[in-house]
C-alpha cells in the first residue's frame, strides 16, 4: 500500500501559534518519526516538507493523489486559549471529506491516541479544506486530517511533549490495524532473476518501494539516482 505523508502549514507559514511553539515545526517533526514507523508496513512517501501543501495547490499547481491508497495530513488545532493549564486536555480530532463511506481507520486512531491521555473528539466531517477537496472530493483518495492535540493548551501540549513518539506508534499502529496491513518482512524470499550478484539487492529496492527493480542492467540517470535516494532518505525518516 502506498501513503502519503503531509506535514501541515511551512514555507512561511507557522501556522497555529501556543505556549511557545509553532505549528509548522511540530508537524514536520511528527511527519519524520511516522514515516519512520509507518514504513515497516508501507510504501511511505512524505510531501516535500520545505513547501506547505495548501498554499501549493491554491497557487494552482497540480498534485497526483491517486497514485497512493491513502493520504494523512498532521495538524495541531488552537483555540483552546488555556495557556496556564487547567488540568483538563482538550484532545484530538480527525477531520475527513463528507465523501467518505466509513472511518473505521480514523476511529482507531483516536482510541490509540486516547488510551495514552488525549481526550477524544471524534472523527468529523468537513467540505470546506482545501486539500481534503482536492484529493478525495475531484480524484477519489481516502483523506484524514489528524489534529493531534492543541497547541494553545498547556496541559494538551505538555503530554505531547511526554508521549510525542507514543503519539507517533499509536498513529502508525491504528493505520495499519484499520488496513489490514503487515509487517513488511525482513527476510528475502527467492531471488527475482538468476544473476547472483545482486540477487538480494534488487529483491530488497523493490520490497521498500526504492526502485522497481526492473532493467537491472541498464544505465540509470541521475535524475533517477536522486528519485531512488530520496525515497530512501523518507523511509529513514531525514
């Protein structure tokens, strides 16, 4: 299965603004400790996290979804405006397109995420963002929008600060729980062509979605040296 990940706000834009952090940076990091886990079980590709996907696609560049079977986009909501702490969180929420059949996946996120403190808001439907609009409501692509906790609440951020690589193990894990999906095994099977010498070379580019480990023979490009090692630097989460 191929997913795309997308890190909320950047390219200038911070985004939700609290209790000393900004939004951007916090999806950015988030984005990288999942990717990491998510690809054991996936063909994870992270969204260029120097652009914000929004203002991307406002300015009427065009976006492929449809070559992946899901799309997740991190988000920290606001307007909480508890700043001092309350002792209360205010929790997590995931946000999907009016379109979408079923939320089985989302609900077991936010049952992971609420097992370790984030109360739980639900899963709600919404037809005005953006992105969501774009990649399920014109091409089809099942969507979420995780807003993790909020930024604005002390007690909510001060958890995350506790538990960000939890958060990060109970997205992975609802992910792949609601899909069904395996992990990725380490051992190779048989070898895919007769040429021994890189025999368990091409079996594993192809396994992590690095190449398609066809025309082993062939001259690549650089352009497709850069695309191999790229997709190798997001399944190692850099």
């Amino acid at each position: 299965m191929k997913i795309l990940l997308i890190a909320g706000h950047g390219a200038g834009d911070p985004g939700a603004v609290g209790n000393g952090y900004r939004e951007a940076d916090l999806t950015r990091e988030l984005v990288k400790l999942i990717a990491t886990r998510l690809s054991k079980y996936a063909n994870v590709t992270v969204f260029d996290i120097s652009k914000d996907m929004y203002s991307y696609l406002k300015a009427g560049n065009g976006f492929n979804f449809k070559e992946y079977g899901y799309v997740v986009e991190i988000h920290f909501n606001a307007a909480a405006y508890d700043t001092g702490g309350d002792g209360k969180v205010t929790g997590s929420e995931i946000l999907i397109h009016p379109q979408e059949s079923g939320y089985s996946v989302e609900a077991e996120i936010l049952q992971n995420l609420q097992a370790l403190g984030y109360a739980n808001r639900g899963v709600k439907r919404r037809n005005n963002l953006l992105n969501m609009n774009i990649c399920k409501g014109r091409q089809g692509v099942s969507y979420a929008l995780i807003e993790v906790c909020f930024i604005d609440d002390r007690d909510d951020i001060r958890l995350y600060e506790r538990t960000k690589e939890q958060v990060a193990e109970a997205i992975t894990s609802g992910i792949a729980k609601g899909f069904g999906l395996q992990a990725i095994s380490a051992e190779l099977p048989h070898p895919i062509t007769n040429t021994p010498w890189y025999n368990d070379a091409q079996w594993w580019v192809k396994e992590l979605g690095i190449a398609d480990g066809t025309r082993p023979e062939e001259p690549a490009t650089r352009a497709e040296v850069w695309q191999m090692l790229y997709r190798l630097g997001q399944k190692l989460g850099l």
